[in-house]
C-alpha cells in the first residue's frame, strides 16, 4: 500500500460524483478526479520529496469539495455558485470548470 493510497480512495469518490451528476455539476469533480488520481500516482512513484506529507495535503484539500457537497461543512462560494447554475445549458463545460475553480 503506497502512500498515494489516501489520496486514491478521494479521487474515487470524486469521480463518483462526476459520473452521478446528470448535470454540469460533474465537470469540476470529473476533473479534479484525475488531477487527484495523477497526484496519487506521483507520490507512489517517489515524485515527491516528502510523498507522506503530499498525501495528506491532497487528501484533506481534495475532501473539502467532497464534506462541502455534501453539506458537512459550510459551501464556499465558489462550489456553491457553480452548483446553483449547474443546470444553466447556456453556458461552456470550461465556464463550469472555472467557476468551480
């Protein structure tokens, strides 16, 4: 079990979430999915100094979108305006992206 394994188990969840949503809010989670996933596999090829420590910054970091949808926290600003126009088709998929962002 690498160190990337934390990190793994959210980038999982997160693309749970993409592949649930029947909206655009799946766009930022499909995303951040593989950032998150490419993240693990980096810290489970040595590419990082201190991969424990990167481990554990990633996972919280990428576990507050994850608590925040689900409302175990507060919704910063950001995830809940890109939540509150997920359903706006007149927008682009990078314009959902970057208001997730």
């Amino acid at each position: 079990m690498g160190y990337g394994t934390m990190i793994g188990e959210v980038a999982q969840e997160l693309r749970a979430i993409a592949l649930s949503c029947v909206d655009a809010a799946g766009y930022f989670p499909a995303v951040y999915s593989r950032v998150t996933a490419q993240i693990a596999a980096s810290i489970d090829d040595g590419k990082f100094e201190d991969g424990e420590r990167m481990n554990l910054f990633a996972t919280v970091f990428a576990s507050r979108y994850t608590r925040a949808l689900r409302q175990e926290i507060s919704r910063p600003r950001c995830w809940q305006a890109s939540w509150d126009v997920a359903g706006d088709n007149r927008l682009l998929i990078v314009q959902h992206i970057l208001l997730a962002i």
